[in-house]
C-alpha cells in the first residue's frame, strides 16, 4: 500500500485487518505524536513492513486524456 502520511493508529487497525503486508509512505511528520507510535507498535507486532518511500522524480503528470 502506497500512501502519502504514516498511518495513525486507527488507519493501522485497517490495514493489518486488511491483510495488506507492506506500507510505503512518503513522510512521516507526525513521527513522535502517540497515535503514530501505537501503529508502529501495531504493524511490527502484525508482522507489517513499513518503509519510507523516496521518490526519483520530483514531479509526476497524469494526462486522463489518454486514460
């Protein structure tokens, strides 16, 4: 799963019922507040991965013109 923040807490209770194995985020801003603590406590009791993603490109285009 591709997301654009770190899960809080709730969010990470859906995801781990979910069954979704791997998290990709691309800022975690919220780092030290609880409710972002308790998901990452969460995902690595649910065997959950969680890695932050970097982007190559700084800007992506999506023409729906072509879609």
């Amino acid at each position: 799963m591709y997301v654009a923040l770190f899960p809080c807490n709730e969010c990470a209770k859906l995801v781990i019922q979910s069954g979704i194995r791997t998290v990709y985020y691309l800022s975690d801003k919220y780092h030290d507040l609880t409710p972002f603590i308790a998901s990452r406590r969460l995902f690595d009791m649910a065997g959950v991965r969680y890695v932050q993603y970097k982007p190559t490109l700084k800007k992506i285009t999506i023409d729906f013109d072509s879609v």
